[in-house]
C-alpha cells in the first residue's frame, strides 16, 4: 500500500479497528435477515509526510449512494457554527451580490442557506443525492458530482471560478486528495480565498478519539501534512484558527501562491511550532494508539455489564457514524444497549449496523426511563444534556464514552 499523497510505501500501522460496516449503512428490519458485509478498518501512517490514512477498500461511490442518511441541518449546533462562520468570512472578504461562494460537500444546504439569506450568489457541490435534492429545496443550486480537477475545470471554462471556495469534513473524505487539492486551485478566482475546516489529528491522538475512525473517512490531518499538500499544488496557507466542532477542527485559510495581498498571520508559525514541540514530525507519537483505544473498549465494556449485572437499564442517544465505531470495535449487541435514539426521521425503525440496535425516537425515552443514557456524539454533549434534561426525574444519568482524558469512563449530573 502507497501513502495518497507522497506515493511513499506505507509500513507502520496506526490502529487495527478490525472488522466493521460501513457507518451509515443503517439497515432495515428486512436487512436484518441477510448478510451484512464488513470491510477491514485499518489505519497507516506515512512515515514521509505523517498523513494518517485508511486503505480504500470501496469505491467512495457506493458509500455515498441514495441512503446516505446524514442531513447535517439536524442538529441545532452545527447550524450555528455555519451560520457564524458565514456572518465572519462575509464581513472579512467584503462578499456582497457581486461575488460567488462555492461549497464543496454542501450537504442539504445547512451554510449555503445563510450567504443566500445575505443575498451572495452561491454554488452547492454535493454528490448524495437526497442532500442535495433538500438543498435544492431551500432554493440553493447544487451540483450532485464528486469534485475534482474534471469538475473545476468545467466550472472554470463556465466562468464559475468561487471569490470564496469552502469545504468543510470533506478533505478527509476524499479518496484522491492530490486531485481534489488540484480542483482546489483551479476553481479559486485569482484574489479568492479557500478555507476548509477538518478534525485535528492532534486531538484525534492525545484524546484518544478514535471513534472518529470510520471507512468513509480516508485521511486524518495534521496541519503540517495539509500544509504540505496544499503547497503541492500552488496553494499557501495564510491564517488557521483551532476551533472546538468535531471534538478539536482546524479552519484553515489558503490563498494563491502568486497572490501577495494577503500576508501569512502569526497563528500559522505558532501552529506548526506547536506540532512540532508535541512530537508530530517523529514516528512514535503514532505508534501507542491502539492501546489508548483498547483502554476505552475494556472500560465502556465494564461498565455496561456491571449496569446488566445490577439489572440497570441503559440506551444510548445520537446514531451517528462515531457511534457506530464505538460500538462494533467494542462488540456492543442489543443485550448491553437496548436502543438508541435519534433526531432524524431518516434513521428512526432501522437498526445500526454491525451491532443491530433499533433506532427510536426521543419518546422512547420518556416511556422506557433509562437509569443511564450513554452519548454517543460526545462533541454536542451539552446540546444533548440540555434536551434531556427531563431524564434527572427519574434520576437517569449521561455517561460518555469518549474523549478519555484520565481513563476511565465519565458520568455527568
Ligand atoms: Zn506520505
């Protein structure tokens, strides 16, 4: 196996996750009844260029195929960071009816919905074909095709090149990131300006999160890796800003090589400096991940048999891809987590892959009083807390799993 981006021979395992499904293959109640395919969920890291990375399995066209059940305007928090970012970058690039905003991977238009409310003409570029059907319906054109080099290069012969190009959780998901970066360039107006956002490996490593790891995620990111990919291919980064979404994101600014009017901020040194002081340039901070992550599958699994064992009664909230790592790299079934809850109509009456727990809706909740319920998407914990607050009536407790800070699992209330 080659590194995706330097073609260098990839020898050192960064973690085994063994077996899985993919994580949004949500099955139904008829599903249940046949075979369920599991593909090998193992990492590498390139010794060259520190690019953390899965080997492709699939073709990256029947993940995101017709089912593909994530709506990102579910959940109220990732709708406010969108909407603050654009209220940002709108104000510090001077974007107004003149200009052209293109996201890549726009999902059902939960950011694009806000540069449309300000009146900035804006591109959506989504291949999953419901997404981008419900982005179309908040009146937001959408382009449902994979983008890459072939894709710029006929927006650009169109005269679309973007004033600003935005990608955000999607640079990981890319199965060839030079010709994704390659598209990058071509698409960007002179002047424009690129960010992206995208979970930091650092905190991917020194929080031990790897329920973050699933197949359709291909790359995990240091800043220097990116900035070395991005440099690659006439890109420089200029500014990055560490933010808290996805348990610890990067929002990192590119412009043109050949573009002098924006000059590179303070934070971009203090970044790699800090990188560096923290080892990420040295092999062995990759190699201890696995015993991090088996800490957390021995300490989940205590817990959840010493609950049966005291006939307690737990459920989980939140069927989101991470979840589904957690729970199959655990060996999680239905005996130990009766069901778990989730907000979207799309995943409610299926079951989770791999570990089979049917998906309900909150009500469940109410009816069933669960002495714990266990939060899967750790990052929107609070936003979660407080939406079931009500469980304190019956002295129901949250527990997460992750991020393991001083080992062993945390309760909360
Ligand atoms: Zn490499």
């Amino acid at each position: 196996m080659r590194c995706r981006f330097c073609d260098n021979n990839l020898t050192h395992e960064f973690i085994d996750l063994v077996n899985a499904p993919p994580s949004n293959a949500f099955l139904t109640e008829k599903q249940l009844n046949e075979p369920e395919i599991f593909y090998p969920l193992k990492l590498f890291v390139c010794h060259n260029c520190f690019l953390v990375q899965i080997d492709e399995y699939k073709d990256s066209k029947e993940i995101f195929n017709q089912d593909y059940a994530y709506f990102s305007s579910f959940s109220t928090s990732w709708l406010d960071h969108a909407r603050k970012y654009v209220d940002m970058i709108t104000d510090r690039l001077r974007l107004d009816s003149k200009s052209h905003v293109m996201e890549i991977a726009s999902n059902d238009g939960y950011l694009l919905q806000y540069f449309k409310e300000k009146q900035i003409p804006c591109l959506g570029i989504e291949p999953s074909a419901n997404t981008a059907q419900a982005a179309r319906e908040k009146g937001i054109e959408t382009l449902e095709e994979f983008f890459g080099v072939n894709l710029a290069q006929r927006l650009a012969q169109a005269g679309r090149k973007a004033d600003l190009i935005i990608g955000n959780n999607v640079l990981a998901h890319v199965p060839d990131v030079n010709d994704f970066v390659s598209g990058l360039k071509v698409a960007l107006k002179d002047g424009g300006v690129l960010t992206m956002e995208f979970p930091h490996l650092m905190r991917l490593i020194e929080e031990n999160q790897f329920d973050t790891i699933y197949h359709e995620h291909f790359s995990y990111l240091s800043f220097h890796t990116v900035r070395r990919i991005l440099v690659e291919h006439g890109l420089i980064l200029f500014d990055v800003e560490e933010i808290s979404t996805h348990g610890g994101s990067l929002r990192i600014y590119a412009r043109h090589d050949e573009d002098e009017s924006k000059s590179v901020t303070p934070n971009v040194a203090d970044l790699l400096e800090k990188e560096v002081a923290r080892g990420m340039l040295k092999l062995d901070y990759y190699l201890d991940f696995q015993q991090k992550a088996d800490k957390v599958k021995y300490a989940l699994l205590s817990f959840l048999l010493e609950q049966k064992k005291q006939g307690n009664k737990v459920v989980a909230y939140g069927a989101a891809a991470k979840g589904n790592t957690l729970l199959n790299y655990c060996g999680v079934k239905k005996d130990l987590i009766e069901f778990v809850v989730d907000a979207s109509p799309y995943k409610q009456g299926k079951y989770l892959p791999g570990s089979h727990i049917p998906v309900v809706s909150e009500e469940a909740i109410r009816k069933y009083e669960p002495d714990y319920v266990l939060i899967l998407p750790w990052n929107i914990k609070e936003e979660i807390m407080a939406q079931l607050d009500y469980i304190c009536a019956w002295e129901g407790k949250f527990v997460v799993a992750l991020p393991l800070a001083e080992g062993g699992l945390r309760s909360m209330l």
